[in-house]
C-alpha cells in the first residue's frame, strides 16, 4: 500500500501522521502505545497484515498481508467514557459512507459495529480507551475492511457470514483509496460529534442501519434477549422492545438478526 497516495488525499486532520507497518500484533496495541507516549489525536496506525487482530468479545481477527485494510486512530475525545459508543457509531457511519462512495455497494451497519453487504461482514471496528479517573485519557477506533482477500481464504464458519469488495464486486479495489476516504469521513463525522452534532450523528446512523425495526436477538455474557429493534438511544444504546412490551437498552452484546 501506497502511504504517499493515502497522505494525498487527505483532507482533515485524521490521518496526517500514518505510522505504516509490514507486520504488527494488532494496530490496536500499537496505536495504544503510542498514545501512551503522547501521540497526538488524529495519528493512525496502518498495517498491511496483523499476526493477532484483535476482534471484539476477545476474537480473532484475520489479517492476512496484501489484501485488507487494518488501521487505528488515535483520539481523544472531551467525552463521557459513558458516550465512548458514540465513536464507534461514529467510525461506523464514516466507514459506511465512505464504503458506498468508492464501492457503489450498499454498506449498511449491523449494531454494534459491523459493516455489511448483504447480510454478510465487510468489515468491523473495535474501539478500546484508557480512562482516568472518570475521563477519556486516549480512545483507540481500530478498523478492519475485507477489501481484496479471496473468501476461500476464510475458515469454513467465517465464509458464511464475512464477505469482501472484492468477493461482492467481482473487481480489486485501491485500498489506498480507500483507506483516505474512510479517514477524511471519519473525520467530518468526529467534527460534527465534538461539534455537538450528537442527534444529526444519530439520525445519520439510523439512516444507514439494517438493524431497526427488525427482530434480532442480543447476547450479553450468558444473558439473551429477543425483541424488536426500536431505535437508538444518545448514549448509541440500542433500544429493544421485549416480547413484554417492556424496552430494554443494551449497550454491547452479540445481535443476530432474526427476522
Ligand atoms: C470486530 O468486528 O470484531 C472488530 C474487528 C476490528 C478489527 C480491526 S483491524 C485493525 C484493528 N486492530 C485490531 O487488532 N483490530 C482492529
């Protein structure tokens, strides 16, 4: 991949230091270090492969070299750590609209975190943060997007729910392209976020959901709930309504949609 390309094309401030890596552990990890040490907001962590990607709910993320796009931002948001979904749901509609720009394919997001094209996952965010004592210090949005990687590559349980763009357009794509696309919408949505744009975010993210109004199922640890998907709350809770008429919010868990 291309860094020069990328630097290019970038237009705000997400993205304009790219430390760049052959191999790492997990962006993640790194991007966290480097923020220890002060990293400023808006630095960005990008490996073209990852020998532990890390997905959410302690999984593993497969991060083959020459195919994906795995990167982190760091950021440091004058948030609640209890709004720190907000940069999920953030990072999810940056990546959706960038997504179908370049693609044409219609990305939609799956609650939490997942981007999908058609019922299948093109790709995933994992944000970690450090807080102290009751503040956000440095939150870490990792993002990973299935770009060119052969679907055969794919374990037998994972080619029947993730997909790539190239597996649903049949063409390669730059991931250059598209790595300072994501950036530069993430970064217009982070602005409009810090820019008390908090409901424009949350109507923009229910307009490109999948999610609402269908009946899904949320596991959480050993707990499972069924119900409809109502809406979002403004913490990014999602808002379930229970079989007993009663509402539920959750706000991490593992959705699979049911109807
Ligand atoms: C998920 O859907 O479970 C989240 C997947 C997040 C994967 C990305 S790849 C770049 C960054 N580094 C990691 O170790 N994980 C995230």
């Amino acid at each position: 991949m291309e860094i020069e390309h990328i630097k290019e094309k970038i237009k705000g401030d997400l993205g304009r230091e790219i430390f760049f890596y052959k191999t790492v552990g997990s962006t993640n990890v790194i991007a966290a270090e480097l923020a220890e040490k002060g990293a400023a907001e808006g630095v960005v962590v990008l490996a073209d492969s990852q020998e532990k990607g890390k997905g959410r709910l302690g999984r593993f993320w497969i991060s083959p070299p020459g195919v994906n796009i795995y990167m982190s931002i760091i950021t440091r948001p004058a948030i609640d750590p209890e709004d720190a979904t907000l940069l999920t749901v953030m990072t999810a509609v940056g990546c959706t609209i960038a997504l179908r720009r370049v693609t044409s394919l219609n990305v939609t997001i799956k609650w939490p975190n997942d981007l999908m094209v058609s019922d299948k996952k093109i790709g995933g965010i994992l944000t970690e943060m450090k807080t102290y004592p009751a503040k956000i210090i440095f939150a870490i949005v990792g993002i990973g997007i299935n770009v060119n990687i052969d679907i055969d590559v794919f374990p037998d349980d994972v080619r029947k729910t993730a997909t790539s763009i190239k597996n649903e357009t049949g063409i390669l794509s730059s991931r250059a392209e598209i790595t300072a696309e994501i950036l530069n919408e993430i970064d217009r949505w982070y602005r409009i976020l810090k820019g008390m744009g908090k409901k424009i975010l949350l109507t923009e993210w229910q307009r490109l959901t999948s999610t609402l109004g269908r009946e899904v199922k949320v596991t959480i640890g050993k707990e499972t709930f069924i119900g409809l998907a109502e809406s979002l709350d403004d913490k990014g809770r999602l808002i379930l309504r229970l079989p007993s008429g009663e509402l539920k919010r959750v706000s991490t868990g593992d959705l699979t949609i049911l109807r």
